[in-house]
C-alpha cells in the first residue's frame, strides 16, 4: 500500500490556494483522510463515444491509481444505480448514479457550513464517504450522521470509513423525509440536488441551524442555498453559488421520452422568440428559467432535416413551448393553458434590465407550505413554489 500521505499534503496545498481550505481544522482533516480509501473498488473514467472506462483500484498501476485519486475531479463510482466497476468487463454505457464529488466543492461546501466545536451535523447522501470521513475527523465521530438511500453504496462507505479508522455508521433510508431522529441538528449538508428543500429538514434543525443545499430542477441551472431556521419554524438565507450534484433520487423526475412532435402537435400560439432558448447554456439563466417554470423539463433534439429543436414540458400544467432553429432565429410554439416560454422571458428580460445580479443575490424562504425566491428591489422576481 503507497504512502499519500505527500499527496494529501499536496491536495490541501492546491485547496487552500483555491480557496476552499480556509481553516486550519480543515486543512488537518484533507492531510489526514486518504482519499483512495473512498473510491473502492474503483472509478468510471469518461471514454470515448460517450462510454465509461472501468478503472480499479487493484489491477491498477498503484502510481496512476494515486494520481486519479488525488485528481481535483468528480470520480463517477456506480451507473444505472447498481453498476460498479467490478462487475463491468470493459467500457459501458450508463448514467452516473453516484460519485465521488470533486475534493474542491467538497470542501468550499463545507467551509461554508461553519461548524463550531461540539456541533450535530446531518448528511444526506453519503455517497462514497469521504465528505463524511473529514467531518468526522474535524468534529468527532459521535457528532456526525449520515444517510443514504442505496443499501450497497452505504455498505461501501462503511467499509472504506471503518478502513480509515471511524466507527461511524451509515443510515440507509431515504433521507428526505425519514429522517434519523437525533436532532437538533446543528447543520444539514445535503450532497445530492433536491427540486426543493423538504420542510423535514427544517424541523430537525435547531434555531439558528443551518441547511445547506444544491436546489433547483434543471440540471444546467442549480445553485447552492444556505438557510438558517428560525424560532417560528422557518428557515431563511440566500444562494452562495452555483453547484451542481446527482438528484437525490426520490426527488428525480421521470424524463419525458416518445414521440415529442405528438405532444406538440397542436399550439395555440406562434411567434419569434425574443430571447433564444440557448440563453439557458449559462447557469444564471437557466436557474431562473426554473423558477418561472418550476415543474418544466427541457429538452433537445434535432428534426430531420437537421435543425435544432428545443422543448419546454410541464406535464402537471398540460403544457408545451417548441422552438424551431431557422435562419432568422427562433420560431416558438406554445400550447396549453400556460404559456412557458412567455414565462421564462419575463424574467430573463426583468433580470436584465436591471443589471443581470448573480444568484448571490436571490433570496430563498422555506417554509411548511412553500417556497419564496426573490431578488430585492424587483417585485417582477418573485415567485413562491407550493410544496406539495
């Protein structure tokens, strides 16, 4: 077994230079946690024609393996919520389902969690355990509580944290809303996206607690929220930043598939766009995008004849946007009763108009029945989402 214990020391080097090491506690808990403990029994490297490489850790060369592990990047570890790297002969196909987060976010995520000494932390989503091992490292084992909904991947965590010299346990279950029932909680991390923070977080976070979550329903537009509760049961804060993680899969939406040229067969209206739908390329954006239209997917595709298409769906509305790539621009169709893509447009014009503010400065409130996102000074962006 190779000694990393220079490329630990290496990795808080960079962190810190970065930015995401701040203190002293956490740059001891990134020298101190091997990270390649964390990634058994290996990783999916991206391949080409959108394939997976199956990279183990024995069979490896020990080198390249420390080199991968200690590599500032996300390392996919399971497809298709149930496909390691062992079980898989050689490059595949598959949706990454479960991952190591890159050391960078990792640490910028939980820097901004602000523990003090003694503090009961809640994680959701364990994933391969590492984020775990440092807050143990950092807070003490017994302070420390983690879930995850995928039996086999909590196993592992287990394993490579009993490896690492923790005691500590994973609780698999679902995590949004079976919570274990230790609280108060000091904080909550959530290391999954969720569409919306679940009001049981809420209430087993004590006042002046904090939560903090990767929000939002469209992949390309999530940001950070970090909320603190309030005595009267709400809990209130702002987006420190965009991020981007796997949904939490009791919270993951079906995606619509089939004929879509049927489910768009019949607008009510027709027009040029006035503001393109490649707009939702950038983050800021599309997170907007998703608060004017909170339960619309979106999709692409090409006709074929070879121009772009791009679909907006609320399947819960009954409605439909379609935008046509021609030579002078975009055609846009809607049908339904609401009319989406006028929706998206209000705001990204209003948040143009005054000054395009990043996400640093939208304001999120939770409360038992919804929530409020809104950016001040502009009562056009203003929208409360019912929690249902």
């Amino acid at each position: 077994m190779i000694d990393t214990t220079p490329e630990r020391q290496a990795l808080a080097d960079r962190l810190e230079a970065a930015g995401a090491v701040r203190t002293p506690a956490w740059r001891k808990a990134v020298e101190a946690v091997p990270r390649e403990l964390f990634l058994n029994p290996g990783v999916f490297l991206p391949a080409h024609d959108g394939l997976w490489r199956p990279v183990t850790a024995v069979g490896t060369d020990p080198a390249e393996w420390v080199k991968i592990a200690y590599s500032n990047e996300s390392l996919v570890t399971q497809l298709d919520n149930r496909l390691t790297t062992d079980q898989a002969p050689g490059p595949v196909r598959g949706i990454p389902t479960s991952s190591s987060t890159a050391p960078q976010l990792v640490l910028e995520m939980i820097e901004e969690m602000e523990v003090e000494e003694g503090h009961q932390v809640l994680e959701i989503g364990t994933g391969t355990g590492y984020s775990t091992a440092l807050m143990c490292h950092r807070l003490g084992e017994d302070n420390v509580t983690t879930i995850e909904v995928d039996a086999g991947v909590a196993a592992r965590a287990d394993a490579a944290l009993e490896h690492a010299g923790f005691s500590t346990w994973t609780v698999t279950g679902d995590g949004l809303l079976g919570l274990p029932r230790r609280a108060p909680y000091d904080r909550v991390i959530a290391t999954c996206g969720v569409r919306r923070i679940p009001y049981t977080w809420v209430q087993q976070t004590r006042p002046g607690g904090v939560i903090l979550a990767t929000v939002g329903s469209l992949l390309s537009g999530t940001g950070l929220a970090k909320v603190t509760v309030r005595e009267d049961g709400t809990a209130e804060g702002r987006f420190v930043a965009h991020t981007n993680f796997m949904q939490a899969r009791s919270q993951a939406v079906t995606p619509i598939a089939g004929d879509l040229s049927s489910r768009v067969a019949y607008p009510k209206t027709e027009r040029r766009a006035v503001v393109t739908p490649t707009a939702l390329d950038q983050p800021m954006q599309a997170f907007l995008a998703q608060l004017a239209a909170p339960a619309a997917q979106v999709l692409r595709a090409r006709a074929g004849d070879g121009s772009a298409r791009f679909y907006v769906f609320d399947p819960d509305r009954e409605s439909f946007a379609e935008l046509v790539h021609d030579n002078g621009g975009w055609l846009l169709r809607q049908g339904g009763p609401v009319s989406l893509w006028d929706d998206v447009e209000r705001a990204l014009l209003e948040w143009d108009g005054i000054g395009r503010p990043g996400i640093t400065e939208i304001q999120l409130r939770v409360t038992e029945r919804s929530h409020t996102y809104w950016i001040d000074g502009s009562p056009h962006l203003h929208w409360e989402h019912p929690l249902c």
